[in-house]
C-alpha cells in the first residue's frame, strides 16, 4: 500500500469516525501497511472494526493500522475454513506447493468461491484393523451386567472423595461439602474447600471407628489420666527428710 492508496484508505475510515486525514497520516499509514494491499478485505476491515461496539460505551472506536492487518486476515482466513487441496496425480512436490498457494490464494481472496460446506468422513474401520485391536485385547463397547457392573461402579464412585456422598454432611456425589449453617443464597451452607474426614475416609476405604470402639477408647484414655493424677498425689505426700543433729544427739 503506497500513500496515494492509504490515503483513500482513511479516507474510507473517516466516513465512520469523522476523522481529519492528512498527508502525514497517509504516509505513516503506508509504511504500517506497505505489505498489505488496498483491496475490498482491507474496507471490509475497517466496517468490521466500527460494527464491533466498544467494552466501554463511553470509549471512542479509533482504528488503526494494526486493526486492519489483523480483521483483513481474518475476513480472508473465514473463506479458507472448509478448504481442501485438491491433488493432481503424479504431481511433484514443487507443483504441488505452486498449486497450493494458487488454490489457497484464490480461495482466500474471493476470486473462487469457498467451499459450502465440511467434508464428513465416511465408512468405519476395516474388518483387518478390528481384528489387530482384538488380537491386543481390545473388547470393544460391551454390556457389563452382573458382578461386575458392581464392581465397576463401586470403582468409578471410588475414585476420589467427590465419588461417594459424605456421611458428615450428607453432600451428593460430584457435589462440594458443606460447611455448617446456611443463608438465603447457599441454603446447606458454604462449600468446604477441603471434604470432611469421614468423606476421605470412606473414599480411601477406611472402616469408621463403631462406637464401641469410640467408648473403648474414651475408658483407656481416662484409666490413663487417672493413673497419672494418682501419681502426682503419692509424690506430694512423701514427707520431708529428717535432719538429725548430731551434736545434740551425744
């Protein structure tokens, strides 16, 4: 793009944000697009940036030379979505590059219309693939029923703590525990960053402690204490030793 060329680019620009071009404007503008052609997808470009409304209503649209550069390629790429080289047999590999650019090229500018639509691929694997994937062990999509559908899903709702429904809060599988109390918004409480202990208990497969066991161990602690107590009263009531007066006993 030469000056004369920039400058009826922003020209083309002024018509959408009233903006006063100069030489000096259309000569930097050429020397930010001196690779980039004054074509219909570098209009094009411009109309696409000021139909785009601002983040910030209150902000002024002010397009530039980047912005061009950047939607004119993305106008030409958008043609090229559902494009595919078309082979020419016994074609070298210098035809073939030649060819690509020409096909991509006219494609790319509008000369050739794009493809209308996506290729879809057809037919399923050959009976000799499928049966190399069985000779490894592959067993396809099956039904598991029985013992071991069982075992399956007990293995998938084990498979981490949000896999199982916590006994302390009661949270559904997949679902966050939940911390105690609740308001309007969050009825069963704040989410807990971390689940309960009983919950990465069960997860990891660890009985929980009966309350037997509880009631045990609650007797063996104060049986402990006990002990203890008794033997800081047995220290304090060792009496004081005797001074004997030698002197006086003679």
């Amino acid at each position: 793009m030469n000056p004369t060329e920039a400058a009826e680019l922003l020209g083309h620009a002024a018509a959408f944000d009233n903006r006063n071009p100069s030489a000096a404007a259309a000569v930097a503008w050429a020397a930010a697009l001196d690779d980039v052609p004054l074509d219909g997808d570098a209009k094009a470009a411009v109309a696409m940036y000021y139909r785009t409304p601002p983040q910030n209503p209150n902000e002024r649209l002010w397009i530039l030379p980047h912005h061009i550069r950047t939607l004119r390629t993305k106008i030409r790429n958008a043609r090229l979505e559902n494009f595919q080289y078309e082979p020419v047999a016994g074609e070298t590999v210098p035809e073939y590059l030649a060819r690509l650019r020409g096909q991509t090229q006219a494609i790319a500018s509008g000369a050739v219309a794009p493809p209308s639509g996506r290729l879809a691929l057809e037919g399923g694997p050959s009976h000799e693939f499928m049966a190399e994937l069985e000779a490894r062990g592959w067993q396809g999509v099956r039904t598991v029923d029985g013992e071991d559908a069982e075992e399956l899903v007990d293995a998938v709702r084990r498979s981490g703590p949000l896999g199982i429904e916590c006994p302390a809060c009661h949270a559904a599988i997949g679902k966050p525990c939940k911390a105690p109390g609740g308001s309007d918004k969050q009825p069963l409480g704040k989410p807990r960053l971390k689940p309960h202990s009983a919950r990465l208990r069960a997860a990891e497969g660890t009985p929980e402690t009966t309350a037997e066991e509880i009631a045990a161990h609650e007797k063996a602690v104060k049986a402990q204490a006990a002990q203890f107590f008794a033997r800081q009263l047995a220290d304090e009531d060792i009496p004081d030793a005797v001074i004997v007066d030698e002197g006086a006993a003679s």
